[in-house]
C-alpha cells in the first residue's frame, strides 16, 4: 500500500503542522474526509476513545486510519509497569480497493486485502512495543526486523502463525485471523467495503465486537 501517515518520532503523531494548525484539527478533518465508513469497537465498550491518525495515497486519498479505545498506548519496556498494565485496542479500517493507477499515472498500486489491515494492525502493535533487553540506539533495528516479520506473517494469513476467530461485525458473525504474541494480539477481516484490523494488549480479543462509527468526532482528537 502507498500510503503516508502524520506521525513524528517512534510513531508518536505530530503535535502541530509546519502551519502551526495542530495536527489533531487534521487528523479529525482526515478522517471526515475518508470515502467509506469507519470501525470501532461497538457499544458493549464503555470507555475512553479516542483518533490515533490517517494514512493517505500520494494523491492526498484517504486510504486507512486507526481508532484507540481504552488507555492511549506508550512504548512498553522493560520494567515498565505502567506500560505493562495499560488496557488498549486500536481499529484499523482500511479501504477496499482494487489494483489501480497510481496518482501520478506512472505505476500501479496493489489492491488492499485482509493482509493490508492484518500488516497495519501487526506494524501498529509493533510500534509501541519495546524489549526490555535492547537499548535507544537498537531499537530502530528491531523495529526493523520485526516489521519485516510482521509483513510476512500478514502474507500468510493461512499458515501456522494465525487461528481462527469469529466476532460479530455490525451484529453479524464475522470470521477473523487472529495471532498472539509476547507484544499483544492481532486479528483482521473484511466488512462490507473494507477491510479491519485490530490490535491490543489487556484486553481480551475474545470479547470484542465491532460497527460503523456513527460519529468519528464524538472520538477525542
């Protein structure tokens, strides 16, 4: 996917635009601007939720984006109770799109699939994720490194790596990929029109439901 996203160092979004307008205004106004509907968690959560950022092609579209319910993510290290016991999960939303023309007209840009929301989801978990064994300089390394891996194991959503799970979509059972990890869990499927993803960590995947925002502005920006 040719996509770019609003985020500063270590994934953490930008607090203001070289214009000086905050970034959130954008974010809110990104997400406004997106051609189909966004997922969160449904109504059976209670609690904080909040915008995260939006990825866009070249051509400025609007392709995918993310929405955080419960507590807002920090890097996780080790020794790092506060991050250890933070309760969390982010839905990506990704466009369903065929193969197609780049903005530019010079190349073409791959379909989405389930694979591009179980990647995004997969790279998101990643991001605030860090071994307690490595140091600052290391990281960028074994962000890397596991990215790569992310990526692959989204290639193969049939293989070992991934078990399957149902969890109702707008009401309707809808079938998931799911993986666990040391960092947390990942899932993916399709909607109608789009494909989700889903990461978290402290919060039981197994439980979880989702449906069309009604509101994107009723999130905190």
């Amino acid at each position: 996917m040719e996509t770019t996203s609003r985020v500063g160092a270590d994934g953490a979004p930008d607090t203001t635009t070289a214009e000086g307008v905050p970034a959130a205004r954008l974010t809110v106004d990104g997400y406004l601007r997106a051609p189909f509907p966004w997922y969160g968690l449904d109504e059976a959560f209670t609690g904080r939720r909040w915008l995260m950022q939006v990825g866009t092609a070249a051509d400025g579209t609007v392709q995918h984006g993310s929405t955080g319910h419960g507590d807002e993510p920090s890097v996780r290290g080790g020794g790092d109770a506060a991050a250890d016991k933070q309760r969390f999960a982010v839905v990506v939303t990704v466009a369903s799109s065929p193969v197609r023309r780049s903005g530019d007209g010079t190349g073409v840009l791959d379909a989405t699939t389930v694979s591009s929301a179980a990647w995004l989801a997969g790279s998101g978990l990643l991001a605030c994720t860090w071994p307690p064994q490595l140091d600052h300089t290391l990281r960028d390394d074994w962000l890397d490194q596991q990215t790569e891996t992310a990526f692959a194991l989204a290639d193969d959503l049939d293989g070992p790596a991934w078990s399957a799970l149902s969890l109702p979509v707008d009401g309707v059972p809808v079938p998931f990929h799911y993986r666990e990890s040391e960092f947390g869990w990942v899932l993916a499927g399709s909607a109608q029109g789009v494909h989700i993803g889903a990461y978290g960590r402290g919060m039981s995947a197994y439980g979880l439901g989702f449906s069309v925002v009604e509101d994107i502005t009723s999130y905190d920006a």
